[in-house]
C-alpha cells in the first residue's frame, strides 16, 4: 500500500534540512577559532535562514515557483574528490571550506531525489529551485576553494 504524504508534510521536511542546515553552520561558527572561517561561516548560516524563511512562505502561500530562481555557475566537482572533515576547534578554513561543501552536496544529492519522487507535481519545481540553490552554493565553495587552496589550476 502507497502511503500519501500531504504537501505541508513535504514542506516541513524541507524545512527541516534547512533548519538542519542552520544548526551545522552555527555549530561549526562556534567552533572554528579562524575569523575568516567564521565570516564564511557566517554567511552560509544567513543563506540556510534565508532558505527556511523560502520555504515558510511558500508553505503559506502555497506558490513554489518563486523559490530560487538563479542562473547556476559550472560545477567545478571539487566535492567529488575530497575526504570528509570533521569540524573542530583546530579546522582551519580549507577543512571548513571541504566540511561546507560536503553539506552542501548532500544537499543537492537529497533534492535531486526529491525532484525526481516528485515529478509532474507542484513540489517537482520546488525541490528543483532548492536543488538549484544548493547546487549555487556548493559551486561557490568550490570555486573560492580552487582560488585559495588549488592555485596552480
């Protein structure tokens, strides 16, 4: 038996992995001593709120085409080929750069899965948007982590 899952259930799991997303950035800006980790941080602390703020209001308005609309930059791949880090209070920025690209993979990952359980629904554009976001983000990364970490490429 198919079990039927309401949109509000779709919605606040959503939710839920950007409020998921919040906490790993405030953690790991808790954590890290180097001021420039923190402010990169920081920064994707504000995107994930930004996220969960999306999210929230299209959940009440019920429009999800106005979530994340952005060209996406070229997908370097970096992700692919880096070893898991773990945050500590010893990171320096290029494991905060790896562990934040990690996420932000998973991210893209487990909205990619979402978009294709979704197709031909209204949540398919939804979780596509997100998608687009995650992806947004983790191109960042590996774009500032190629120029800081890789210079000979």
């Amino acid at each position: 038996m198919t079990e039927t899952i309401s949109f509000n259930e779709v919605i606040d799991a959503a939710i839920k992995k950007e409020e998921d997303a919040v906490e790993f950035y405030l953690t790991a800006m808790n954590i890290v001593k180097y001021p420039g980790a923190r402010d990169m941080l920081h920064s994707f602390f504000e995107e994930e709120k930004r996220h969960v703020l999306l999210l929230t209001e299209a959940k009440e308005s019920k429009e999800m085409s106005a979530v994340g609309k952005n060209n996406l930059p070229p997908d370097l791949s970096i992700t692919k080929f880096l070893i898991d880090e773990e945050i500590t209070e010893q990171s320096t920025p290029q494991d905060v750069m790896v562990a934040a690209m990690k996420n932000e993979a998973n991210a893209v990952s487990l909205y990619a899965q979402q978009v294709k359980a979704f197709k031909g629904s209204e949540l398919e554009a939804l979780f596509q948007n997100l998608m687009n976001m995650e992806k947004e983000h983790k191109e960042y990364l590996e774009s500032e982590y190629e120029k800081h970490f890789m210079p000979d490429n």
